[in-house]
C-alpha cells in the first residue's frame, strides 16, 4: 500500500477557514493512484481533520491547484 505526502502549496482563507503554505499530512492509498481524486478525496480530508482540525474541502482547496501530492513510499 502507497504512501503519499499531501501538501498545501499556497496559503487559504475560505469560509472561515484558515490554510497555511506547508501544511501536509501523509495518507496510505489502498490504490496506486492520487489521493485527492480518488474517493472524492476522503482520505485526505480526514487526514487534514484529524491532524490540524480543518475541513479541507469545505474551504475549497481539495484539489491540485493547492495541494501537492508526492509518493514517499
């Protein structure tokens, strides 16, 4: 199983929600494929949730154009 390190590529402020350059978190995929597009992205919203308390996708950054996705393992 793949492990990958989400980071956010440019600082955010939408809807309340505060996204700092920087901040990443790592996922295991039960696929080969990116994260953020697979399952609407779930796995990578929880992660962002469980680790810095902020729900990704409510402030519009659950995509490409803010997060970079990098295989580590």
């Amino acid at each position: 199983m793949p492990l990958f390190r989400i980071t956010v590529k440019q600082s955010k402020n939408s809807n309340g929600i505060r996204l700092e350059k920087g901040m990443s978190v790592e996922v295991v995929s039960n696929s080969f494929s990116n994260p953020v597009s697979t399952n609407g992205g779930q796995s990578v919203v929880d992660a962002f949730y469980r680790i810095y308390g902020v729900d990704i996708k409510k402030a519009g950054a659950l995509s490409m154009v803010y997060l970079d996705v990098e295989r580590i393992g």
